[in-house]
C-alpha cells in the first residue's frame, strides 16, 4: 500500500493575527518541518507549555504541532521541531528536551538532533501529568493509577513510585511540581482534593494538605522551598508552610478559577494567571494586590519569569497568544500571536472550488481562505457562539452557518454582511445544508429536531423530531444529508439507527438499522442511490437507499470511533474520518487501500472540491489539510 501525496497543505485557519508577522518569518516558518509531501502550514498549532533557554534570548514554545523556538527581542520564529504529537508533554528546564507521554511511556526527544533518545516505561497505565526536576536530570510523572513515578531520563531507570493519593473517579495525578532544591515533590490529586508533599529521595510522604474547600489546578515552590503556593478553583491562591503544612495567608482578587501561579526569582512576588483573563501580581509577605495586567482575551494557562526576572511571560491556548510584559512595571513588550484554538467541526468548498470556508479566531468567526495561496479572503464575525455548521448555497453568493446558541445566521459572500438571523433552535446546530435550487434551507439540531426553512422569508416550513423512540434524546441530531434530488433527507442522532424523511411532508419514509451504537455522520452518494454512515461502534457501512438494504460494513482497524464521512462527486471514493487517521475506500471494488495520516486528534468533517480533485478535512484541534485525490495510489 503506498499513497504519494504531492500537494497535501495544513491550514489552520485563524491566519489574521498570522498575516500580522513580519512578512519574512510569515514566509518562511509555513514550510519548515513539513510532513513528507507537503508544501506549505499555515497557522502555528493550539500553546501547551513555554520555557525560557538559559540565555533568555530565546523562548521555547510547545504547541498542537510541534515545537517553536522563538527570538523573545523580535519575537520572530527561529525554528520549528515537528515531532512528536501527544496530549501530554513537558519541556526539560533547558529547553533541550522534550518528553512526551503516550500509551502508558513517556518518550525523550532531544530537541537539538531532533531525534528520539530514550523511552521510559513504568507501567500501563496512561500518564496524566509530566514534570522536570531543577536540574533536569529526573522527570516525574503522574499516572492515572493514583501513583507518582520517577525516572532517571539518561539510563531509563524507573527510580522509585510514590503511592498515597485516593482519587475515586478519574484515578489520575492532576498537576506535579518539583522544589527549587529538587529535594522535595508536591502532587496534587484531581479528585482526591489534595496537595501531598514526598520527600524526593526517601518516597517517604511529609505533609498531606487536605484542608481545602476546592480543586486546585496547580502549585509552585518558593524559590526558598518553604512555602507553596496553590492555585484554586474557588478563585482564591493559599500560600502553605512546607515543613507543618498549615495555611500561611490566602490572596483574594480574582474573580474566577486560578489557573497558573509562579514566584519571582527573588521570591517576594507571586504572580497568577485566571479564567478570568487577568493575569495579577502579589506581595507575598502582605499579600497585598500589586498590580492587574490585562490583554488577554480568553483563560491564561501559564505564567512564567524570564531568568532575570525582568520580564514576565503569559500564554493563552484559548486566544492563542504570548505576552511578555514588564515586572517592574506591567507594561505590555510584545505578543506572539498566530497560535490556535479551536474545537473544529465544519469545511466547506465553495461551488467552484476556489474557496474554502471554516470556523475562524475565537469560533465565533467564519475565515474564507483562497484554495490555491491559502492566502485569508475574508473573516465573517457577527455570531456571538461558537459557530459549528457553515455551508455555501448552490449559487456560492451566499453562506450559512449555524452556532452552538440555536442560531442560523445567512452572509452575502462577497461583502462579509449578514443578510438575516433565523432563529427557532433551542439548542446547537451542528448540520445543515441547502436545497439543490437553493430555496430551502434544511438544519439538524441537538434539540432532536430537523427543521427546513423558507430562505427568502426565514418561515419555517417543517419541523421533524428526529429522535421518536424513548431513548433519551438530550443530544438530538448529530448530522443531516439531503439527497441529490432534494426528496429525502437523512438524520444521525445518538441511536444506532439512520430515518430517512420526506422533506415536503416531513413524514418518515424508512429507518435504516444494523450499527450497534450510535450514528454520527451520514452521507449521500452523488447518485442518491446509496447512503454512507459512520458510527461509534466502529464501522462504516453503505446502504442501498431504495432497497433499505445493507450492502457492506467497513470495520475501522484501529476500534475508533468513525466522526465523519464524505463522497468524491463521482460517488467512487468514500473518505471516512476517525482518530488521527482518514480511510478512502474504492466504493466499486470495497477495498480499504489508503490511509491519510498527518492529523493528530479527531477528524471531525470531511468535504471534497467540486471536481473531486482535493479533499479537505478539519480535525477536533482546528487544523484543516488538503490532498490531492489525483495521485493517491490504489492497489
């Protein structure tokens, strides 16, 4: 099986803040570490973590996909490491390595050679949460089995296991942090509601804090080690005595959870990052409010000092932004901006496949993007929630889209201005499309209802209950598709059955069943003829429409869920989204030959050009990629 793909491009489409660089770096980093076939990445990935290299010239940044290294006096790019992808990972103090944790190891990568140096295997059991001693020269780890365990990352050698943490539900160590002397270990339990203390080289538990009304997200040491810090669900920080474990002084101010807390080199100053935007500083000894930032506009994740103490660095996952700000005095240096976050669900191909449409910055925005240059057209603001559904009308003058509130909004392409708001969704709309002449507009809602509307007036004409067994409908439609000839429409809800309706009368026509759980995406062929599903009992299968007949079902070989599906125009190629991966499967022959890999999360939606040349996906992180269907290889 080989499949050679000669134009396969990564477009995160959040590219304003991205156009914004300085046009050499814009031009350079979208081509560095490019997966084999690829010509151009746009967009630099969702933040997970940042660390200053020792010179302080230099900022390392860990994102979605891959590792930035950043010029923190221009904030320029100066390099990009693409490997590897995982949901947890930390950087070494130095910022030379990298571990990764992934199906119960933790993987070392040494950033510099940009190669794999050691793997480090302690049980089955997934990591939950990695931290770097001081010196780098341990690492600990957090599992989902209650227990810390650390490791010597030159030899490998698992050193010891700490145990004592009683979480009841999700069985995992929610955030770890070394002393600045590395001689002592805090975990924090994210069930349990506790902060543990572990003498580092004994295992022996010193101090339990369990006096606590909330969850906290995360802790730091002095730079002393006689104190720690707790940031706090209730909004609050405690500052606590290491040695007895009693509760020195609470700092209140923030208005909503304390995400991120760390000290001042010189220890006199603490610095917190909240959900409520705001990043602020505190006198530890009084502690006195000093003083407020704000810039951000959505959760600060992680604050960070320089190795001067100079500077202080905030970063946001959610508004996809580094700041540097002053100490001293708080005012705003620079920000680095392009990163993404997004909770991706809709692509969509314009009539003449020039344009393609996603959701933009925020989610609350629609980006239109040139298929050839990638280069941003247009951004489409104006919902106020997050968008989950855009579609084109036949004629391409206009786009749809629908958000999480219930609300349909309908945009004139060419200018960006909503033409009219359509409302009567009590719940999100993650479906919908036109009619063939573009006079209806049909849409599948989570409040298990398909509704199909007049466009010119925005009067509903139909209204269906999609869900009409007793089963719980709280999530309602997951998806829609209208055949060819705009007769039937098709709905997926949370059960294992696809109805198929009359979209005049609204009446159900036929019920498809033989999927084991519940349906996620349905699509129709070109011809109408034959419908394709995927659901979370993993499989795809095709149904002959007019027989109500199974013709085949598809097993995905890796027991993943199937999110989404799509048919090339020509109805011969099926493409069939899950966990990282894309299957295309040749619906003449039923042979499942190609495999397309380069996501790393959930691929949500799929979409191919008008003339089947290119098919686009967009998975969970925001993260759309093109390929050409012209030099996929079947065997």
């Amino acid at each position: 099986m080989r499949t050679t793909l000669v134009f396969c491009v990564m477009f995160i489409f959040f590219l304003l803040t991205v156009l914004s660089l300085p046009s050499g770096a814009a031009q350079d980093y979208t081509r560095w570490g490019l997966p084999e076939g690829a010509i151009a990445r746009f967009g630099k990935g969702t933040l997970t973590d940042c660390v200053y290299l020792p010179d302080g010239n230099r900022l390392v940044v860990l994102s979605s996909i891959g590792t930035w290294i950043y010029d923190v006096r221009t904030g320029e790019e100066l390099d990009l490491i693409t490997e590897p992808f995982t949901e947890d990972m930390r950087l070494s103090p130095d910022g030379k390595t990298l571990a990764a944790a992934r199906d119960g190891s933790i993987y070392l990568w040494d950033l510099q050679a940009k190669k794999l140096k050691n793997v480090l295997v302690g049980d089955t059991h997934r990591i939950g949460s990695l931290t770097f001693s001081p010196t780098g020269e341990t690492l600990a780890g957090g599992n989902w089995d209650n227990a810390v365990q650390l490791w010597d990352i030159h030899t490998g050698k698992l050193l010891k296991t700490l145990i004592g943490h009683t979480n009841l539900y999700s069985m995992s160590i929610h955030f770890i942090a070394y002393s600045y002397d590395g001689k002592m270990l805090a975990s924090v339990g994210s069930e349990d509601e506790t902060i543990r203390i572990w003498d580092v080289e004994t295992g022996q538990l010193l101090q339990t804090i369990d006096e606590r009304p909330k969850r906290v997200y995360s802790v730091a040491y002095s730079p002393d080690s006689r104190t720690l810090a707790s940031a706090e669900e209730d909004s609050k920080i405690r500052i606590w005595d290491v040695g007895t474990g009693a509760l020195l002084k609470t700092l209140t101010g923030h208005t909503s959870e304390v995400n991120t807390i760390t000290y001042s080199p010189d220890g006199t100053t603490l610095v917190s990052g909240s959900w409520d935007k705001t990043i602020r500083f505190w006198n530890v000894s009084t502690g006195k409010l000093l003083k407020t930032l704000t810039g951000h506009t959505d959760v600060v994740d992680t604050v960070i000092y320089s190795p001067d103490g100079k500077t202080v660095v905030s970063m946001s996952s959610y508004d996809g932004t580094i700041r540097f700000w002053d100490a001293a005095t708080g005012t705003p240096l620079k920000t680095i901006a392009g990163h993404t976050c997004s909770f991706g669900r809709a692509v969509a191909f314009s009539p003449d496949g020039t344009t393609l449409a996603n959701i933009g910055m925020g989610e609350d925005s629609i980006a239109l993007l040139d298929v050839q240059s990638g280069q941003l057209l247009r951004t489409i603001t104006g919902h106020t929630g997050r968008v989950i559904s855009v579609t084109y009308s036949p004629n391409g003058r206009n786009l749809v889209s629908g958000d999480w509130e219930g609300n349909i909004r309908l945009w004139d392409v060419a200018t960006g201005q909503l033409q009219k708001i359509v409302t009567g969704h009590e719940d999100g709309i993650p479906s919908l499309v036109y009619s063939p002449n573009g006079a209806t507009l049909i849409s599948g809602s989570w409040d298990n209802t398909i509704r199909i509307w007049d466009v010119d007036t925005g009067q509903p004409l139909q209204t269906i209950i999609a869900n009409i067994t007793e089963l719980d409908p709280s999530n309602g439609v997951r998806a829609i598709s209208l055949s060819p000839d705009g007769q039937t429409v098709a709905s997926a809800t949370d059960e294992p059955v696809i109805r198929l309706w009359d979209v005049h009368t609204g009446r159900l026509k036929d019920s498809l069943v033989g999927h084991t759980d519940r349906v996620t995406p349905v699509a129709f062929s070109a011809s109408g003829t034959v419908l394709a599903s995927g659901s979370n009992d993993f499989t795809v299968r095709l149904w002959d429409v007019e027989a109500s007949k199974l013709l085949h079902t598809f097993k995905e070989p890796t027991k993943s869920s199937v999110l989404s599906v799509a048919f090339s125009p020509d109805g011969r190629i099926l493409a069939s989204g899950c966990y990282e991966v894309i299957r295309l499967r040749d619906t003449f022959t039923e042979r499942n030959t190609v495999t397309l890999t380069g996501h790393t999360t959930w691929v949500r939606a799929l979409a191919f050009s008008p003339d089947g040349r290119i098919l686009a996906s967009i998975d969970e992180s925001g993260v759309v990629m093109l390929w050409d269907m012209t030099e996929v290889t079947w065997q």
